[in-house]
C-alpha cells in the first residue's frame, strides 16, 4: 500500500494528490511519517549531532515538512469533502499526531540543541526562526526543573479540563432552555425563522414554535420580536447563561454554573505565569504577540473607547428619540435596544440584499479582485493544472515578469492557491485560508537553483452556487469574505522569505495576522473598484451609486456603540488576566461593573452574567487575546489609508509595491511592528478606522 499511498509523497515538493486520497490511506500515512519523525528527532538530539541549523533542518525539518503536509491534506480534506469514513480516520488518527507535535514542541534535548546553535552562523532569517523556537520551547516550559516542571504540567492538564467543562456548560445550559411560543407571541418575527421555530415544535409533535437560546433564533427574535415580555424572557435567559442566576426564569442553569470554574481558571493561569517567570497572564499571552505589554493594550483599548464614546452616546440619542417616536417606548431595557435598533437601521438605510446581490456575478467579481491584485502587487494571474477536490475547485498560478541579465523578461512563478468557492454537502461552513505548503529553500537539496519550494494556499468560501444558466450571485458580504481570504491567501504567498517557519503566515504575531486580510476589504468599499467588478446579471449594469451609498450608511451604523462593546470586553478580558486581579483577589463580576462604569454607555440590569459564557477568554485561545480584533482593524485601516492619499496612479503603484514589499513579503522574518512601521513609516495611529467607519464628522 506505501507504494501506492498519495499521502506518503515521493517528491516531497510535489502538489498533495488530493483527488488520490482514500480514508484507507491515512492511518498507515500517518503511523509511517510520525515513525520516520520520530527517528529523525533522535538522529538529531544525539550528543555528537552538530548544533547547526542546516544540519537540523535537513534531518528533521524534512521529516516533519512530510508529516504536515499530508496530516494538512487530510484535515483540508476532511473540512471541504467530509465522509463518515473520511471523518473516521481523521479522528483515529489526530490523538497520535496532537501527542507527537506537543512532545516535540517540549523535547528538552532537542531545545537544548537549539540553544547550543552559535548564533553567528544564522542569517537574518535563521536568526528570526531560531528566536521564535526558542521562545516557544520556553512557553511550553522547557526550562522548568523539577517540582516545577510538575506542577507546570498538572496544571496544563487541569486547565484544559476546566475549559472544556466552561465550553460543556455554556452548551448545555444553552441547549437546556425551551420555550414554545405562539404565532401571536413573535408578531415580527422573520418568515425563515417562524418556518424553522415551528419545524422544531413538530418534530416533538407540538403546536406552535420551538424558541431556543441558539444564534439564528435569539437574535432575530430580539431584533424583530414586537412582544417586549418574550425579549425580556429571552434576554434574561440568554445573559445569565451557566452563571449562579438559578430561579424561575433561568431554571436551565441549574448544574451548570460556571462561577468557581472561572476563578481556579484565572489562578491557574496567573501560577502558570509566575513559574514561567512572568508578572501575570496578560504578559504570557503578549510574549509572542505584536503589542509590547499589557500596558499599552489598556491605554490602546482607553483611547479608542474615549474617542468612540460621543458617538456612541449619540447612538443611543439616536434610538431613545426614535423609541419614543415610532415605538411607544419611553423608558426602553436592555432587552428593547436590539429591537429599537434593527428598526432604526430599517426606517434610515433600508436596501434589499437580493438587489444587491443581482449586481455581483462570481466571474465578474473575480475578475475585479484579480485585476486590483494584478494591479497592485505587479504580478499575473492565470489559470493552471492541478488534481482537486471536487470539480467545480479552481487551480491558479502567480507569476512575475522578471528582468534577465540578457536584458530579456520572463515570468516566474510565485505561488499558486486552489480556490473553493461554492457551498455543498460534506464541506463546512465559513470562510478560511491556509498554506498548503511554505516558501523554504529546501535544506536538503544540493544544488541551490532547484531547492526553492514556492508556496501554495487554498481558499474556500461557501457561496450559493448559479444556477438555470447564470453564474452565481453574491452579496456584498460574500464579495467581502472573497477579498479577506485572498488577503490571507497573498501573505502566504507573496512572500520573499526563503526560511519555512517565518515565511509567510508562519510565525506572523496573531495580533497582526488579520492585517493583510481586512486590509483587503477595504477595496469592496471602494466605489471605483465596486464599479468595475459589479454588471448586473440581466443587464450588464454596474452597481448604482445611490444604492452603494446606501449601503455604505449602513454599514457604519452604530459604529460608536458597537466599537464600545467590543472595548468593553476587551478591557475585561485583559483585567481579570492581570497581576493585580489575583494579588487584589478580585471579583469577577466587579471588575466587570468597573469596565462598564468606566466605558459603557447602557447599563445591563444586574443579574446579567456576560462572563459565565464569554468562551473566548475561558473556553477558547483569546484569553488576554480579545482586544486582537480591534488592534488588527486599526492596523489594516491605517494601511489602506495609505493608498486613500495617494492621489495620482504613480503614487498608488508606489504605495502597492512598498506595501508588498514591507508587509506581504516579509513574513515573520521581523516583527509586525517593524514591518508596519517601515510600510507607514510611523507607529500605527486610530484616526483611520474612526474615519472609515463614520466617526470624525463631529468632536
Ligand atoms: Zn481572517
């Protein structure tokens, strides 16, 4: 079977063989690449083994390049054509590639090697490579001793137990709350949500509609729901989720109270800090992070919240005047500013997404996309031949002409990414990009010409498919998810660094890795680019400028009082991971009434528990991490304006190529800060995402 298995790749830099992929084939893939990892590391950890970084990478690196590589490919797999069988295998298999990728991120002999490299015989990129290594062999407490090194991975342990029963809580007191309403009780209610609501009252054979704490019901009932004591029913139920709120109302909670996780959780990660010789949790999570310290994320997350608050207060002017107005609504609750609000947003900046949609055909918005890149980046795009997934996943080639010595030009190739555009069954929802392979001169190889590996991504959206002879139409949102994932997708690769693990994406701060990404979005709000890329799907006619402005309003609408939200759990999130928290024994609770005192413009009534489900921080990877969202708008938003000065072709060609150039093509060779300040040529500043959405027109 080995010799036969497309997982086990003969040319290691071969293209994955993705139509050539059994579930059959995974588990003796995987057993034989980890075994041959496994061999590798043991070569390379012996005493008389050089401390070099070729001779490491050359054993190892190219051992565990072919473990990624197929265990990627069958991930990719299992996200976009999942089987039963398919999914089977992938989850037999994962317990023995997460085990072998934790020891190896923790193998002291092999940090110990790493830190024997005499680091005057690494070139820049090397050097950049070596540090991060280090510093994650250091994060995963290598150089903890003894009784330390214990507790440091008793505590690892008890805390992945304890955020996983934070995530069982959340879901099940979420799942545990029904309640069955009539139609009268959801007068206003959106038709798909009373068609679906009643679905699940049938299927237990009741009459009526089936309401639940769930995303696509919560939400448009709270925004469209006329009945103001089915809000409050829901809003209280909702906001007191897995929390000590256990009466009448909020019986659901009962068993599911996440109060004690959430205090052993932050005491756990604040011990973990200390014996990784850090003053809190807050500076753990910078470490690897593009902000410098805990310090300046608060006085980040202040001054945005003090420039957004006018706004933010006008907002709510905005909706009390409109309350009382149209509504009835003198005095409105916490569970009334959704409603208050979607009604706002109709009465002023009303336009229909399926007319939108009428105007953004997937040809045509892919042909715009690739002209700006063209454009922009001085590179080709063209279609190219490769095995995929399914046969409606495109192949493509990034070429660049580059001048010979013989004063002729050729093109050379740059990258390639398979796009996956149209939604089906067996493939996951959302939108994502990943690397299938890196930039990397090869270490292995002896001749220097043929080793370097060109890097190659997929991105996949989920968009309707066309159909009865049209293509298919989009709506500005999907066009949005299209330029975003192709701005990931051009980090990975545009890319000039030639070593693996800080070329593109790898290594790139998480803080800033959204950058390239919701910089791209910033072209779909553009109306020259909207023009072109938009026909009509009947007529052949761009966008009309009166519904794009439209939609441009929209967009902004209530940016000052969405911008605080997000400043408020931000600064949360960062307090309680603070050293004062644990040294102050701090409440939970009361910290979060200080955050709210301090930025909020609505006051929740009291019982309201945000904390016991913010699964971000508890549950997910965001602890200390939240406020990421906003940095990386601000980041992206200052880039773009940038090109918003440029005021003739010349400088926006200049400005493109210096920002591929200092952002896209140096990956994590130096750090994001660095990178931006070399492209901006200053430090990142917060005038352009307050401008862009809305709020500099008065203060
Ligand atoms: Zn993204």
């Amino acid at each position: 079977m080995n010799s036969t298995n497309p997982l086990i790749a003969v040319d290691a830099t071969a293209l994955p063989r993705f139509a050539d992929i059994h579930p059959a084939h995974v588990a003796p893939a995987i057993e034989r690449l980890i075994a041959e990892a496994q061999t590798a590391l043991q070569e390379v950890t012996q005493a008389n083994f050089p401390a070099h970084w070729r001779e490491i990478a050359k054993v190892l690196d190219v051992k565990t390049e072919r473990l990624s590589a197929a265990w990627g490919a069958v991930g990719h797999l299992q996200a976009v054509a999942d089987t039963p069988e398919l999914r089977a295998a992938y989850n037999q298999a994962l317990p023995i590639v997460t085990e072998f990728w934790t020891a190896l991120g923790a193998n002291e002999a092999l940090y110990a090697k790493y830190k024997a490299i005499d680091p005057s015989t690494l070139n820049p990129e090397q050097s950049a490579a070596h540090r991060q290594a280090l510093r994650n062999f250091v994060l995963s407490g290598a150089e903890l001793q003894g009784e330390a090194k214990t507790r440091f991975a008793n505590i690892q342990q008890r805390l992945a137990e304890l955020q996983q029963s934070f995530g069982e809580h959340v879901l099940d007191a979420t799942q545990a709350f029904t309640h069955y309403a009539s139609a009268d009780e959801l007068a206003g209610v959106p038709e798909d949500v009373l068609t679906s609501t009643r679905e699940q009252a049938a299927a237990e054979g009741k009459e009526g509609h089936r309401l639940s704490l769930k995303m696509p019901c919560y939400l448009p009932v709270m925004q469209f729901a006329k009945n103001r004591a089915l809000r409050e029913r829901l809003y209280r139920a909702h906001t007191t989720r897995a929390s000590d709120v256990v009466d009448a109302e909020a019986a659901a909670n009962a068993g599911f109270d996440n109060s004690a996780l959430m205090t052993e959780i932050l005491a756990l990660r604040h011990e973990e800090a200390q014996l990784l010789g850090y003053a809190s949790y807050a500076h753990v999570s910078l470490a690897p992070k593009m902000a410098d310290s805990p310090e300046q994320v608060l006085g980040f997350l202040r001054d945005l919240g003090l420039r957004a608050k006018p706004y933010a207060l006008q907002d709510l002017a905005d909706m009390r005047e409109f309350a009382a107005q149209h509504l009835q609504l003198a005095e409105p609750q916490a569970w009334d500013w959704p409603y208050i609000s979607e009604q706002l947003r109709q009465a002023r900046y009303a336009y229909s997404e399926q007319e939108v949609k009428q105007y953004f055909t997937a040809p045509k918005v892919l042909q715009g996309l690739f002209e700006i890149i063209e454009g922009l980046f001085d590179v080709r795009i063209r279609p190219d031949q490769a095995k995929t997934w399914h046969p409606s996943v495109q192949f493509f080639r990034i070429e660049r002409e580059q001048l010979l010595n013989d004063g002729a030009k050729r093109n050379v190739l740059i990258g390639q990414f398979f796009l996956d555009t149209e939604a089906r069954t067996g493939k996951r929802g959302g939108a994502w990009a990943d690397g299938i392979r890196s930039r990397w001169l090869r270490p292995e190889s002896h001749s220097e010409a043929g080793a370097l590996q060109t890097p190659v991504t997929h991105l996949v959206c989920n968009f309707a498919s066309g159909s009865g002879g049209k293509p298919a139409l989009l709506s500005h949102d999907d066009v949005t998810t299209l330029f975003h994932e192709f701005g990931h997708g051009l980090h990975h690769m545009l890319t000039q660094v030639n070593e693996r693990d800080v070329a593109g994406i790898n290594g790139v701060e998480w803080d800033a890795v959204e950058l390239p990404s919701q910089f791209m979005e910033n072209f779909c709000w553009e109306w020259d680019t909207v023009r072109r890329m938009s026909a009509h799907v009947d007529t052949g006619e761009p966008l009309p400028r009166a519904l794009f402005d439209k939609m441009l309003a929209a967009k902004n609408f209530q940016s000052g009082l969405q911008t605080l939200r997000q400043v408020e759990f931000s600064l949360f999130d960062m307090l309680v991971h603070s050293a004062d928290f644990q040294s102050q024994k701090g409440s939970i609770l009361q910290t979060l009434q200080a955050v709210r005192d301090e930025v909020s413009v609505i006051s929740p009534p009291t019982y309201n528990r945000m904390p016991h489900s913010f699964s971000h921080i508890f549950e997910g990877g965001y602890a200390a991490g939240y406020y990421s969202y906003k940095w990386a708008e601000v980041l992206s938003a200052d880039a773009y304006a940038a090109f918003e000065e440029c005021s003739t072709p010349e400088q926006r060609a200049a400005t493109g190529l210096r920002y591929r150039q200092n952002i896209l093509e140096v990956g994590s060779s130096r750090s994001a800060m660095d990178s931006f300040k070399a492209f901006r040529g200053r430090a990142p500043e917060l005038d352009a995402l307050l401008r862009h959405q809305g709020m500099h027109l008065h203060s």
